[in-house]
C-alpha cells in the first residue's frame, strides 16, 4: 500500500534533534519510527507505554533527586550498608 497519508506534530527543537540523534543511531528515520509508533497503537488497541501519573513515593524520589538530595556510593555493597545504617 502506498504511504500518501501526512502526519505533521509540533514539538520542541531540542527534543527533536535528541530523538533524531538516537534514531539515526538505530539505523530509523523519524518517517519509520512513527510507523511503528502507529503500528504498535493499532496492534495494542493502546499506547505501547504506560503512561500514569508518579505515586507520592515517586514523586519525592523525584524531587529528592532533583535537589540533589541522592545517596551515593563506589558499588552495591557500600550502598546496601549505607542504607541499612539509615534503619
């Protein structure tokens, strides 16, 4: 079937050059993307994401980590021990 339908969005520059730069990293164009954007709707009956709003916990990991209020440290162990001394 020949591809004649036209999508057109507007988005922010920056955001599409950073998704452009990743799909051309993939090998997609943005015009192969979208069809499989749309595939996947039409497939799913849905978004192929979920697409919710964060839970309270979420919400203040998020704002903790935006404040720069995160736990840091050199591998799994030392983090596991420094969160076990917060107990």
């Amino acid at each position: 079937m020949a591809k004649t339908a036209t999508v057109r969005a507007r988005v922010e520059p920056q955001l599409k050059h950073d998704a452009e730069n990743v799909l051309e990293r993939l090998g997609l164009t943005p015009t192969t993307a979208i069809g499989m954007f749309y595939e996947q709707i039409s497939l799913r009956h849905a978004l192929p994401f979920d697409v919710s709003l964060p839970n309270a916990t979420t919400q203040a990991a998020m704002q903790d980590a935006e404040s720069g209020r995160v736990t840091r440290a050199a591998n799994t162990r030392s983090l596991l021990a420094q969160l076990d001394a917060d107990d």
